[in-house]
C-alpha cells in the first residue's frame, strides 16, 4: 500500500469552461490519481469525458464496460474516454463521479490507466462505466487535460483533485 497519497491540485470551477487542464505535474511521485464531481451543458441526460495527456489527443485507445439503467453495454472502444457526466437533462444539481488511476506516469513505458465513474440521475439512463486505456508514448506525463466529447463546457461547481502517490 502507499506511503503517501498528497494532494498536487484542486479545482473548483467558478464559471464554465471548456476544458480542465493539470499542467506542470511534477515527476516526484509513482502514481496520479485524479478525482472528479462533473456535469456539463450537454442538452441530454449525459455526455462522455475524455483525457488527454501532455496536449496529445493521439495514440490512446480503451476498452470500456457499461451499464445503463437496466442493462448493460460492453466494448465500447472510443478511445480517451473515461466515462459520463451529467448532462443539463439529468436530474438537477447532480453530478457524476470518477477516478483516474495512472500508474507509473514517468517510466519510459506506454502509461496505462482505469477510470471508474457514475452518473447520478434519479432516472432509468444512468450509466456506470469502468475503462482501460493506454496512451502508446513513453514520454513522461507532465499534464492532463478533460475535455467533453461533444465540445459542450463543464459547469460551474464541477470539481476536480489530482493527488500524487508514492509507495516510499
């Protein structure tokens, strides 16, 4: 188990943004996680996330199995994705949850990473995700940035925590 678990950043959105970014990450830790409280003003109940790392878009792909409401959907490949937040149509002032585990974010290796999330609705279409990605480069991470798949914003109140753990 970890020694330390230390908080390198908090954010509170203030106003809506298009995009959340972690920048300067230092590389004095073995693992990120980054914890997340989402909605965005997608006009639908939900809207999928998606990360990048150090301003790169390429290289990544996920495996990603799902819930919604009462059934379940598996496979999903849309790669970057690390689940579904709230849309303006979900139930009001909810917010989805997730975290992004990235294990060995410096080594010279492809960085794997998991992300589970779930959205709250008080409705049928609730979806739970869980998701495997790689991000094929072996460059240091340095930043993260969220962005939404349908370029909607993130709202006001959405929160984000990125902590460094280290296993010494």
């Amino acid at each position: 188990m970890a020694n330390t678990y230390k908080l390198i950043e908090a954010k509170t959105l203030g106003s809506a943004v298009s995009s959340v970014t972690f920048s300067s990450i230092p590389g004095t830790y073995t693992d990120l996680n980054l914890v997340c409280s989402i909605r965005t003003s997608r006009s639908a109940v939900a809207e999928n996330i998606l990360i990048g790392f150090n301003g790169s878009t390429s290289s990544f792909s996920a495996k990603t199995l799902g819930g919604q409401g009462n059934s379940g959907v598996d496979n999903l490949t849309t790669a970057r994705l690390i689940g579904p937040a709230d849309g303006d149509n979900a139930t009001a002032s909810t917010f989805a949850n997730m975290s992004v585990y990235i294990p060995n974010y410096t080594s010279s290796d492809y960085k794997s990473y998991s992300a589970d999330a779930v959205m709250e609705d008080n409705a049928a279409l609730a979806f739970a995700y869980l998701t495997a990605g790689l991000w094929s480069n072996t460059a240091s991470i340095t930043s993260i940035e969220l962005t939404t798949a349908l370029s909607n914003n993130f709202k006001t109140n959405c929160t984000f925590y990125l902590y460094g753990i280290s296993n010494s």
